[in-house]
C-alpha cells in the first residue's frame, strides 16, 4: 500500500484554476464522499486552502490511485484533464509523508 498526494499549489497552477478546484467547507463533505467512492482509493482527505487543494490517499496500486485524484479534481473544476495535467504536485510514499509533514509545520 502506498500513501500519495496529488493536488495544485500557488506554486504549480494559476490562481483561476486554484478557485476552481477549492473546496468551500459547504461543499467539503460532498466532495469527500465522491472521493471515497472511487475503487482505486483506500482512504482520503481532502486538504484546501486558499493556496492549495491537495488530496492525501492510500491505495494499493498507484497509477490507478493518480488517475482517479486526477478525475476528481477535473470534476471538481469543471476542467478537463489537459488543463489540470500540467499543474499536478504527484508525490508517493516517503516524499508524500514529508510534504504532509512540511505544509503541516507551514513551510
């Protein structure tokens, strides 16, 4: 099982596809579920702020795991993936835990 991030940042992708992909806390629980709903994920969260929105994920099979937080945030904005590709943060296992670790202590 690994444990994987993918998500955009102020860093990656331009601010009007960060408002598109945000998730306001009206709508947090709804996304969440339709996150979870998807085979190739074990377990999910969902992080967004204003500079990232970001889903942590466990699966047993990584590409897999990607494309479906892919389509999600797609759906999320309305976006196709072309459009999103580009702007992707993938990280796994020892890399994925460290970022967590790093945007948690905000550096």
């Amino acid at each position: 099982m690994s444990v994987i991030v993918v998500g955009l940042n102020h860093r990656t992708a331009p601010l009007e596809l960060l408002e598109r992909v945000a998730v306001p806390p009206a709508r947090l629980s709804k996304a969440l579920a339709d996150l979870r709903a998807r085979v190739d994920l074990d377990e999910a969260v969902i992080l967004s702020t204003c500079m990232r929105t970001e889903v942590y994920a466990t699966a047993d099979r990584f590409h897999p795991a990607v494309q479906a937080i892919r389509n999600f945030l797609c759906e999320l904005s309305f976006s196709v993936p072309e459009d999103v590709a580009d702007h992707l943060t993938i990280l796994y296992d020892d890399a994925a835990i460290g970022h967590l670790f790093a945007v948690a202590a905000s550096s």
